[in-house]
C-alpha cells in the first residue's frame, strides 16, 4: 500500500503499481506450452545458473490417484525450461526441459520427472510423457507396514 494525502491532508491507502518484468528464456516453449492449456508464472527459486527466468503448470486432464494433500484436485503438470549460455552451444546456448508431477502418497513425496528434453522433443511427446509420469505416480503404493502378529 501507498500513503497519499487528499485536499484535506488525510492520509488515503492506494494500490502500489508494481512493474511487471517479462518472463524471459525459451520464448518458442512457453508460447507453444500456454497454447496447450498451461499457465506461466516466474519462478523465484530458479538457479542462479538458468537463463529462464519461468515455469509452466497445468492440471492432468488423465485420471491419476489422489494427491493425499491435494483435496481431491487432479495431479498438476509442472514444465521447468531451461537455458544455459555457452559459447560452444549451437546459437550460444544450451536449452532443455524437465517436466515432472509431484504429491504425497502413503506418507511420503514423491517427484517424478522426465528431464533433459530438447524444447522441440518436449513440444512432439509431451501427451506421452505426462501419461508416462502419471502411470509411474498411479503405480505408487501407500507405504504401510506389515502388522505383527503380537499374541505369539
């Protein structure tokens, strides 16, 4: 919030502007991703190392057990680009893509991830690698110990 003051010098609470910085790396795949259905946002823990400043997210539409934390909302598709400057990479750069789909199950989390696909890879199998993650997240099985037997 913003102090200004009106004609009679009373303090009045106004909305701060804050700039809006564009998101910046691998422009081709977050244009391509939003048309597929998935949103962007900035990605304030990237590191300091990756050129993409961005990560891209969408609920699963395939049907997937139940996040045990995720109050009955499907399995969310996470997209993290990136890019890393080198003078001997075609065009200056290195650019690659991890997709991966996270959540608890049995008490544990788990991250399961596809990583290291070219932007162009990504963009022809991207339906078949989020089937991929959701069949290895639908195949997990709660971590439940045996009972003993404790009348012997």
């Amino acid at each position: 919030m913003n102090t200004t003051h009106n004609a009679d010098n009373q303090a009045v609470a106004g909305q701060v502007e804050r700039p809006v910085r564009p998101l910046i790396g691998c422009d081709e795949l977050r244009t391509w991703l939003i048309a597929q259905g998935f949103r962007v946002a900035p990605n304030s823990l990237r590191h300091d190392g990756n050129g993409c400043d961005w990560y891209a997210y969408k609920r699963s539409a395939i049907p997937a057990r139940e996040c045990e934390c995720n109050d009955g909302k499907p399995m969310q598709v996470v997209v993290q680009p990136w890019r890393i400057e080198d003078c001997n990479a075609p065009d200056g750069a290195w650019e690659s893509a991890e997709v991966e789909v996270t959540g608890e199950a049995g008490g544990h989390w788990y991250r399961l991830k596809s990583y290291g696909l070219k932007p162009v890879e990504l963009m022809g199998r991207l339906h078949e690698i989020e089937a991929a993650l959701i069949a290895a997240w639908n195949a997990l099985r709660p971590n439940v110990r045996p009972k003993r037997d404790t009348t012997a």
